[in-house]
C-alpha cells in the first residue's frame, strides 16, 4: 500500500474513532448542561472585546494520540489574549535557555489580577511571572530579531506549529490595544525606567499587543493544550512546536500562575495546568493524555471564562483528570 | 457477548438484508429481543422481510435523523409468530421508503453522529440482547461508525471476483477500527461449487473465520424476500446452518 493511502486511511480510521467515540456524546451533554448557564460578561476594556456575542460556545479536546472532538462552536474565531503568554515563554526559553530566561522574568505567583501594576521586584530587576503582564511584556522583550517584522514572523511561526495552519492577527483588535494600552505601556516604560526590559520598548509592546491578537477557536486552543500534553509535538502534524525540555517550565508556570488571582483555588480544585484570556479562551493540559480548549466570552470578576471554568470543572470530576488524584479510577469516557 | 452486530456487504445484492433477517430471528428463537436497524437510508429494504409496507410505516429512522422524535419512537415490533412462541421479541427500525425521504437524505446529508447515539440509546431503552445493523453496501461514514461501535462484523460477500477484492478493502478497513470479532459470510453459492474448497480459499485469502458458506437455494429463490427464510423452512439445511451461524456470531 502507498504511504500515501496508509496516511488517509489512519486518518479516515482516527476521525471515525473519534466519531464513535461515547465521549463524542459526553461533551456535547457537557456543552448543553453549560449553555444555559448566563453567569458573567464579556471583557469591556476595548469595544472589540465588548460586542462579543455571549452566547458563542465552543468546547474542544484533542488527544495525544490526535483523536479531536467538538462541540458547539468550535470553528469560531476569537483573540487568543493571555493564553499567548506561555507559547511566547516558550520560544524565549529556546532562544536564550532556562539560566538566562530565569534572571529576566521569575515564576512567583503573585496572587494579583492579570493587570496589576505595581508588582515589580526592583532587586531583582525581574517580573514575578511570565503570566501576569509585566512578566508577559518582558517576555516579549526576549524574542529579539531583525527589525519588528522579523520579531513578529517568529512569534507566528512559532504559534503555526502548535495551531497547524497559518495563524492571523485581527488588526482592529490589535490597534485598539495598541492606542488604548496605557497601563501596558505604562508597565512596559516603568520597567525599562528599572533596566528591566530592553530600550526599543515600544516595539516590544507591539509585539506584546500583536500576540494577544491572535485569532484562534477553540479547536486550536485544544490542538495548542494537546501539544504540550504530547511532550511539545502537535499529535495531528507530527511536527515539534517546542523542545521537550521546556514543556515542563512552561506547565510548571501555567499550573501555578494561569488563571490569574484564581491560580490557587484552581490548581487545588482542577489541578490541571491551564491559562485562561480575556477574549473568554481556557485551554488545560491533561499530560500524556489531551489538551482542553474552551471558547466562551463572558467573564468572572477575575477574567477567567465562566461556562470555561464549568466545564473544565466537570471534565476533571467525570474523568478523575486531576493530576494529584490517586484514587481516580480509569474512566470509560476518556477517549485515550 | 456481542451486543452490537453490523451486517455489511462491499456490494449490493448479496443478500445481506436477508441473512440479517434471518440471524436476526434466529438469535430471538432463543428468546431474546432483538432489534435490527436499517441504516441502509438510500436503498432501503429488509422491513419488506417483515410484511411492512409504506402503509403501516408512520415513523421510520429518518424522522429521528431529522431531529423529530426519539430513536425508540421509530421501532415496530415485528415479531413473527414462532419468534412470539418462544418468547423472543423482534423490534425493527425501518428507513423511509418514501422517494421525498430518501431525496431529503442525498440532498441535505445527515448528522452521522446523531445515527450512533441512537443506536446505542436503542440498546439501552429497549433493554435489547442483540442489535444487528443492516449497513448500506459500500464504504460511506455511516458505515464505518456502525462497524466501529460494533461487537461483531459480519461481512458477507459472493464467490464472486468483484466481491473479493471489494471485501478485501472492508476486511482492511475492520482492521484497523478494531471490531472485536469479525466474521466472513459467503452466500448464494451455486450448487455446483465445492463449498469447502470457497470455504478455504476465502479464508485463506482475508486471513478471517468464515462463519459459513451458504449454498444458492431454489426454495430462497423462490421465498423472494416474501418472509425469513429460517422460520418458514425451519428444517431446511439452510436454516439449520444459518441458526448456527447465529449461535457461533454471538457465542
């Protein structure tokens, strides 16, 4: 048989595995019992962030093994925000390794909302984070390149490989944030003040604005969790979107810096390391075995999707996901 | 003990609704309820097997496909009196044989996945032992999903060289979806054929059991689909060699 044939025939078997799969029936159950739930609102710091429809409701799991599952509204395009931050850890990490990475931004939860201001640590010229967005921002810093398109280039290829196609910036959200940014630009030009950051900071916080508004559905976010799930290598493409050695900094950080202020009630509650964005995204990575994304605007006070929150809730419940479980008995939904 | 059994054949006219009517009453001779669903939406055919007609059909699996009413509302107890006698059930989920039906499903496609969950949710609400799908002949999605949510495949084929290399690609196919047991079938053989040298050479040449090797009969003929074949010639060579097939698939 040609390799050709082989790969549409393991890929016409994958899709009708996944087809016939009862966790197919499983999450499109979870999507229903979590549609109706009203809870919450859309981000409203720019308008293109407000008009989204609250409705919209994408529940997505891809597999290590790349087995995908959807339901509900999972083709449907959204800003990727926050949940950038730890893909663009992970490119600064291969670029400059771990040492270097470790003296510019730390891994200190900090316990603040996701636009905290204040917390710089002068001593140690160092943002406490890479999740929080000083931390993100200076992050960004590290993605050194020819001029700001070569920067830009690098960070989407970067994302290309763990979403498998060409990603897109929407530029109406990306100009918005750029000439309504002033507490990024204000935490971008206090931390160049400390010597923290590189000078040519307003390219750096283009670039910071340019990766928050990436486009991505839900099914990318899963396809993205599904990555690092599967020690750094998309499970669809085969291709490695990051050195398997840095899977764990960017999981240990996600774990325990993600979701904000809620970042502890979560890793004890879920255990799961995860990373929402305001754009209503949350993706989770269950390691060795899948990658969660979820699409649904409204917010909580903290920033983290409401229905997001519910249904990663309910997955770890139903299939004992979380990671320091073990009394979790094997259950017959998990698709892997 | 399988419960889900697909029925397929690579190409049309093997007689494929008929050796699912036939195993199917077979298997509820024992006193089992059975359910048989035909998924085979664009040529339907194996109610015909038992007495139904456009007349007494008000529902059919199209109705449930289209979001109309539950996958239970569209089953009909078929049960052929010596079935009844020995306490076995027989529900039928016939598909519409109304041209605007069919014309509705090759125009507009359905959702396959909802065709999966109604089987499984037929297994559950009719507390059923066996469920045998009558698959559409060919590789389409429905299919596949049937053979992949199955226990046992049977796949019946002709002695027939079209037949041959068309079954080779579902064998593959079965494979690689990792149906717990499969089973080749081959039927209408004609009398002048050795049928333990068929026997041999398909097994040979798909590498799978052969549940059986049924020879072409004047009295099937002659029966043309006007009833099952095992419970109007009980002791028939025929029907005894298909109640052992019955047995064997589900064993």
């Amino acid at each position: 048989m040609p390799a050709s044939t082989r790969d549409d025939l393991a890929a016409l078997v994958k899709a009708t595995k996944a087809a016939a799969s009862p966790f197919r029936t499983y999450l499109n159950q979870l999507h229903q019992r979590f549609a109706s739930v009203k809870d919450g609102k859309p981000a409203d710091y720019i308008p293109e962030l407000a008009r989204a429809n609250p409705d919209l409701f994408g529940i997505s799991v891809v597999t290590t093994d790349g087995k995908t599952f959807n339901a509900g509204d999972t083709a449907q395009t959204f800003t990727i925000q926050s949940i950038s931050k730890p893909f663009v850890y992970g490119l600064a990490l291969e670029k400059h390794g771990r040492d270097f990475v470790n003296t510019k931004v730390g891994v200190e939860p900090t316990g603040d909302a996701f636009n905290s201001l204040i917390r710089l640590d002068e001593k140690s010229k160092r943002p406490h984070n890479p999740m929080i967005n000083a931390g993100a921002i200076a992050t960004a810093g590290l993605i050194h390149g020819a001029d700001s398109t070569d920067r830009l280039k690098q960070m989407l290829e970067m994302f290309r490989k763990y979403i498998n196609h060409e990603p897109q910036v929407d530029v109406s959200v990306f100009v918005s944030e750029k000439t309504t940014g002033h507490r990024n630009r204000a935490i971008g030009h206090l931390m160049l003040n400390f010597g923290m950051i590189d000078p040519n900071v307003d390219e750096t916080l283009d670039l910071y604005f340019q990766q928050c508004s990436i486009l991505v559905t839900s099914q990318d976010l899963a396809m993205i969790a599904a990555t690092l799930a599967n020690k750094g290598i998309n499970p669809v493409s085969g291709e490695r979107a990051i050195e398997a050695r840095y899977v764990r900094d960017i999981l240990s950080v996600m774990h325990t810096c993600g979701m904000y202020d809620y970042s502890g009630n979560w890793a004890y509650s879920v255990g799961l390391p995860a990373k929402s964005g305001v754009g209503g995204g949350i993706i989770a990575v269950v390691p060795g075995k899948l990658g969660i994304g979820i699409f649904s605007p409204p917010l909580d006070e903290r920033g983290n999707s409401v229905r997001g929150i519910k249904v990663c809730q309910a997955l770890v419940e139903d299939l004992g996901l979380h990671i320091f479980d073990c009394e979790a008995k094997a259950s017959e939904l998990m698709p892997v | 003990m399988p419960k889900i059994i697909s029925i397929h054949s690579f190409r049309g006219g093997t007689g494929k609704s008929n050796m699912t009517a036939n195993i199917a009453s077979s298997l509820a001779l024992h006193g089992k309820r059975v359910g048989i669903v035909d998924t085979d939406i664009q040529s339907p055919g194996i109610h015909v097997l038992f007495g139904m007609d456009e007349e007494n059909m008000t529902r059919a699996l199209n109705d449930y496909l289209w979001g109309e009413c539950l996958i239970e509302d569209t089953a009909y107890i078929v049960t052929p009196p010596p079935v009844k006698e020995a306490g076995g059930t027989i529900y039928l989920i016939p598909s519409s044989i109304k041209p605007g039906e069919i014309a509705r499903v090759l125009r507009e496609g359905y959702d396959v996945a909802r065709l999966i969950d109604g089987i499984r949710q037929l297994v559950d609400r009719l507390k059923l032992d066996y469920l045998l799908i009558d698959t559409h002949p060919g590789l389409n999605e429905e299919t596949l999903l049937s053979i992949t949510i199955s226990d046992a495949l049977v796949v019946i084929l002709r002695p027939d060289n079209q037949d041959y290399q068309g079954t080779a690609v579902t064998v593959e196919l079965a494979r690689q979806l990792e149906v717990p047991k499969m089973f080749l079938l081959v039927n209408k053989v004609p009398a002048a054929f050795d049928r333990e040298q068929v026997r041999e050479k398909v097994a040979k040449t798909y590498n799978a059991q052969v549940a059986g090797v049924i020879q072409l009969t004047d009295e099937v003929v002659r029966l043309a689909s006007g009833g099952v074949f095992c419970l109007l010639y009980p002791d028939h060579p025929v029907a005894k060699q298909i109640r052992g097939i019955a047995d064997l698939i589900v064993a």
